[in-house]
C-alpha cells in the first residue's frame, strides 16, 4: 500500500473516531460551558470550539485522562481566555433585560441560585472550581482528581469540604 493511501485511511479512521467523540461528549461539554458561561449561544460556541480544538491539536491528547476530562479542560480555557477577552472589551457588562414571565416560585428558585452562585464565587480555590467541574461539569471524582493531578479521594474530600462551606455560608447569610 502506497504512503498516500495510509494516510487517507488513517485520516478516514479518526474523523470517524472524532464523529463518535462529538456523539458522545458534545452535550456533557455543552453543559460544562453552559455551567461556566451562563449563556446558551456562548456556551455552544466554546462546546463547538473544544472539538475543533481536539481535533486539530489531537497529537497532544497523551491519554493521561479520560476524553471527557480532556474535553472539559480545553472548554475551560476557551472559557476562560473568553472571560479574559470580555473582560478587556468591556469593563462594564450590560445587564440582561428582565425577564416578564416570571412567577414567585421561580422567582424564589432563582434567588436561590443566585446566592449559592454568589458564595461559590467567594470560595478560595480549588474548592470553587472542585465543586463547580462536580456539579455542573458532572465529571467523576477520579476526572477531577486527573484534572488537578491529584487523587480520586483528594477530589472527593475537597468537594465535601466545599459543599459545606457553602451550606455554612448559606445559613449564616440568612
């Protein structure tokens, strides 16, 4: 078999192994970005761009962690350097205008989440992010513990501590 050939079938094989990735982890990646973005169209922007990202530079995925893990992590920089590229364009984000529909129930449901969101903003590191790629990432302990090179327990232990940070902070703010 000729050079060109092997290359078109390896080529043929990823992008078929690469249809099954997206298959697989697009919606876990979407929520992961939904759950650091908070907004749709700017979460599936950064879900879209992870693959492109994984597929370009997949000579540089070693295995160390699963696919979903890897997936995550490079969401979370497109995040971030969004954040960082937001925050340079805008120092004054606009607000978004309010929402008409709203009943009390939903009303209180948000209050909620915003003052979970808000003490989870001002928990020290790792323990925000630890309890953030656990909750809205959905990623096991042992996919968090990898992401921080640390072990499964390690993980484990820093999200039950974070949790009850925030069920400490929760019930002294009410």
């Amino acid at each position: 078999m000729t050079r060109p050939a092997r290359r078109k079938i390896r080529e043929e094989v990823a992008a078929t192994d690469f249809e099954k990735l997206y298959q697989t982890y697009y919606m876990q990646v979407y929520s992961y970005a939904m759950s650091l973005t908070k907004n749709a169209a700017r979460a599936e922007e950064i879900a879209q761009q992870t693959f492109v990202k994984a597929m370009t530079a997949g000579r540089t995925y070693r295995g160390d962690a699963s696919e979903r893990t890897y997936l995550c992590a490079i969401a979370k920089n497109l995040a971030v350097d969004g954040f960082r590229e937001e925050k340079r364009r805008a120092p004054f984000p606009e607000e978004a205008p309010p929402d008409e529909t709203d009943h009390p129930a939903r009303v209180a449901d948000h209050d909620t989440a915003l003052r979970i969101h808000l003490v989870l903003h001002h928990l020290n590191e790792p323990y925000k992010e630890v309890f953030s790629l656990r909750v809205f990432g959905e990623l096991s302990f042992a996919d968090i513990g990898r992401v921080f090179g640390k072990s499964e327990n390690w993980a484990r232990v820093t999200y039950h501590r974070a949790k009850r940070k925030i069920q400490e902070r929760m019930a002294e703010n009410e």
